[in-house]
C-alpha cells in the first residue's frame, strides 16, 4: 500500500496533523483539506486512492463529497472512509447507504485506523476487532492517560505535544461555548461541542468528553457543568 495517496478533509488542525503523520509513518501520501471546499479543488486537481473525512467540516458534511451537486470533478471519485466522534450502529448505517466504504470512531487508534484502510483499498490487513461500547455510567477522570496513549500508540512525546495544543485552545474555546450558550445559538454550540468532543478524546480528557456528551443529549442543560470540567483539565495540563 506503500505510495498511495489519501485526501484527510478535517478542519480539526490538530486531529489532521497527527493522522496525517500516522499515515506518512506508514508510506502513504497524506494532503490535507479543511473544508468541503478545499476538498473539492483538491479532488478536481489530482486523483486520489482515499478519501478519508470527517463527518462535520465547516461548509456541510463529509458525505456531500460523495452525494453533492457537480464540482468540476474530473478523476474519478476513491472510495472514502468516515471518522466521526459521533457514531453508533445506526449512524454507522446510515454513512454507509451514503456510499462510505468504511466508518470509524474518533479517536481511532493508529494501528486501527491503518488496517481498515488496508482493507478498503484491497489489502490482506483483517478487518480490526470492534472496540467496546464506551459506558458512561460512572464519573470519568479529569486525563485518562492510559486512554490518551493507547490513541498514540503509547508515544508520549506525541500526547504532550497534542496536550500542549489543546491547553492554548481552551480558553478560546470556553470563551465561544460561553457566549454561544448566553445569545442561545444552539446550531453553533452544537458545531464547537463536536469539535471540543473530538479534540478531547485525542488527549485523554476523559471528564470534558463526558460533559460534552450530556450536553449534546439535554441541549436545554447549562454550560456550568462542562466548563468546570474545562477548567479542571485546564489546571491539569498547566501542572
């Protein structure tokens, strides 16, 4: 599989960095688009073997690159595969009708993520074993290091540097959940939880992840409890 080349459409800097590291570390060619639209150029400009994408991009969904009106498109359309930091056995469905090849849970390990792409452009990888249903019925912890580094294949260095970046984020990120919640833009907040969810899970922030998911569950629930999640993660990483 050596040379192939895979389109990452994620708007998440962080999370697209690191997969397209994943990826180079392994031998593919790895180009990254934001949005719908720089993935758009990108597929009318060259011809790709993948299309690896998430599922929320700032212009629409991922499946619009499958399912969308003509863009000039001239190299015919790869196969694509879906990461979503939302997705259970009916999401998972539905993606697929859409015309995904495969779908995928955020974060996704890196050995993971390699062998489903393997098998969906024709490799010998077996097909990874499902990971467990996650349980939210007791509390999470502030850092799930163990979690954290299972995502990392267990290269710290890697997790700091992701748990650096995140720590920047934070405020920036409580300061748009804040205002988002007081002018009720429920659209909007829904958008900056899946991303706070996404990035979250990537560096073991295990409590803010929890908070996130209440919060998408009882949208008419405060934002008090998910931004003293916040700042605890915050104190955490700055210790």
């Amino acid at each position: 599989m050596a040379g192939k080349s895979i389109l990452i459409v994620e708007d998440h800097t962080m999370i697209a960095e690191y997969v397209a590291s994943v990826l180079r570390d392994a031998g593919y060619q790895a180009i990254q688009a934001g949005s719908l639209a720089e993935a758009r150029r990108a597929l009318a400009d060259r011809r790709f073997d993948l299309l690896l994408s998430d599922r929320w991009l700032p212009d629409g969904e991922g499946h619009e690159l499958l399912t969308g009106p003509g863009d000039g498109r001239v190299h015919p359309a790869p196969p694509a595969v879906l990461m979503s930091a939302e997705l259970d056995r009916d999401e998972r469905e539905k993606l697929l009708a859409h015309g995904f090849a495969d779908a995928l849970a955020k974060p996704c390990p890196p050995q993971v993520l390699l062998d489903r792409i393997a098998q969906v452009l024709g490799g010998n990888t077996p097909h990874a074993t499902a990971q467990a249903a996650r349980s939210q019925v007791s509390p999470a912890p502030v850092l799930d290091d163990e979690a954290a580094l299972a995502v990392c294949a267990g290269n710290a260095a890697t997790l700091a540097s992701m748990r650096k970046l995140f720590a920047t984020e934070l405020p920036a990120v409580r300061e748009r959940i804040a205002a988002c919640a007081a002018r009720g833009d429920t659209m909007q907040l829904a958008q900056e939880l899946h991303r706070l969810c996404a990035s979250a899970a990537w560096v073991g922030a295990a409590e803010v992840r929890q908070c996130c998911d209440a919060a998408r569950t009882d949208p008419g629930q405060g934002p008090e409890g998910l931004d003293a999640a916040l700042a605890r993660v915050q104190q955490a990483l700055s210790g």
